[in-house]
C-alpha cells in the first residue's frame, strides 16, 4: 500500500512522460497541456531535454533524460486506451482512483458538466492540489483516502458521489502497487458504489519471469547516480493476467466488454517503440457494471 506520509514519486514520472510526449507524439490523438505546469522547474529539465532531443551528456542527466523519454513512449498508449473508453461511454461521474498528478479533469472538454472525483492518498493528494493551483478551471473533487483507516464508499459519499448514478471509474497506474487481496478488496468497494450503467477502466502489469531482473537493473542504474531508485521506495506487490483480472471483475458484476495491450495500442498509433517489452506487460480492460452480479 502506497506510503500514505509521502508523495508519490512515481505521479511525478508518469507526468513526465505526459509531458514530454505532449503536442509531439501523434499529436491528433494524445495531448496533455496540463502535464507540464504540474511539474515543479527542476523536473521540467529532463523533459525538455527530451522535447528537444538534446541528449545530455553527464551520466545522471543522462539516465533521467532515458527515464523520461521510456516513460513517454509508454504513457501515449496507456492514456489513448483509457481517454478512449472514457468518451466512448458518458456518464454523469468519474472517479480517478490513485490519481496521482492525472490532469484529466482539467484537460478533456467531454467532462465538462461531468462531476470528477479523485481519490487519492493524502500526501499525494495535498501535494496534487498544490500544483494544481497553476491549471485553469473547475477543479474536481479531491477524496483524500487512507485505506488503512478510511472506507471508500463513505469518503466518496461524504464528497458528493452518488451511489445511484452511473460512474465511470478510472483506474490507472495503481493496481500494481497493491495486494491481491487490496486489489479484490478495492474492486468489491468499487461494486458497492456502482449503480448500473457503470464502467471500470483498470490498467494492470502482466507477469513476467523477467520482470524481476528489469526492476533491479533500474535500481542498480539509479543507485549509480547516487540516489534511490522510484522502484525501492514503491514497490510493486501484484500481477494479474487478463483472465484473472476478468474473473475477479465478473465475481463483483463487472463484464469485461475491451481487453487492450498497450504495445497492440502503440503498434495502431504507429508511434516509436524503442522498449516493447514494457509495452507488452501492460494492459487495460473495460468493463461494464451489471445489476445482478456473475456469481449469484
């Protein structure tokens, strides 16, 4: 479980990559022109850096400039699949779950009128609304949740979510962070809040045998510019192929209706990859919420 007295420093890469890959990478489906005023001025450098193709040549420059660059390639895909099944299906809420530095509120004009909830842990959630003061716009609501402590339905309800209504949530870059049994846990709090005409689009890691050399071969590269790797600090604890992420969906009412690879989603887009194999692990499925649930 993210550590809920830090901010995320994963949020920060991810918006990164966001940033970088803005206005320049298949600008006619990605844009996010809230990405970079999230971004404080020192994490600016490394994705200028890569907006202009300057390639650094001092060494921890130069592993912070491949970070980001890898991180863009990735995030075009990933937020293509998500944007996708969000316009594709309009509903009066969107919950963000785990949003980290997600500028999604502010940035897609089919949410306006829509009411946007983000819930989020309340480090990462105080550190988000404080560069969020740099966007223009209605702000959504911010659900600060330590699931140590709190119960999702109720700090949602208490922000205005209506169980009632239809929901669209979204739920990116978060599942690898948690237990399986966080994970089950979360999406039978999400069954419980869902009314029907509801959807979950989850984005989750495939396993792979070579995943745990990737991670140390990052760490190594990070301890030799003289820091902790992002990978140390939040680790990730589960994995799920399409077929488990599908049956523990249908056991709380959701159908699975997409199931997307991010390197097939790369591949339609016909973007650069130079890193296919962190594009193969990654996965987004759609689901809908049913009234009656598969397993009664």
């Amino acid at each position: 479980m993210a550590d809920t007295l830090r901010a995320s420093r994963t949020a920060v890469l991810v918006c990164q990559g966001r940033a970088a890959a803005d206005g320049l990478v298949v600008p006619d489906r990605f844009a996010d022109p809230t990405a970079l005023p999230l971004l404080l001025p020192d994490e600016r450098v490394a994705v200028e850096w890569v907006r202009t193709g300057e390639v650094p040549r001092q060494w921890r420059a130069r592993v912070d400039y491949e970070t980001v660059r890898a991180m863009a390639e990735l995030m075009v895909p990933r937020t293509v699949a998500i944007d996708d099944a969000v316009r594709a299906h309009a509903a009066p809420q969107v919950v963000i779950l785990g949003a980290g530095l997600d500028g999604r509120a502010w940035r897609m004009p089919e949410l306006a009128g829509v009411a946007v909830f983000e819930v989020d842990q309340p480090a990462s959630q105080q550190d988000k609304r404080d560069r969020a003061a740099a966007l223009t716009g209605p702000p959504p609501a911010f659900v600060a949740v330590d699931f140590t402590r709190d119960v999702l339905g109720t700090a949602l309800a208490a922000a205005g979510h209506r169980a009632d209504a239809a929901t669209t949530w979204i739920w990116e870059g978060v599942v690898p962070y948690l237990t399986t049994d966080q994970v089950a846990a979360t999406v039978e709090a999400l069954a419980g809040c869902s009314a029907p005409g509801s959807r979950l689009v989850v984005n989750f890691q495939l396993p792979a045998g070579s995943r745990k050399l990737s991670r140390l071969l990052a760490r190594l590269l990070s301890a030799s510019t003289g820091r902790s790797s992002v990978f140390a600090n939040e680790p990730w604890l589960s994995f799920w192929t399409s077929a488990t992420m599908g049956a523990l969906l249908s056991q709380h009412g959701f159908a699975v209706t997409e199931d997307h690879n991010l390197l097939d989603v790369a591949k339609a887009l016909r973007t650069q990859v130079r890193h296919p194999a962190s594009l193969v692990l990654s996965a987004v499925l759609v689901a809908e919420f049913q009234a009656v649930r598969a397993n009664t």
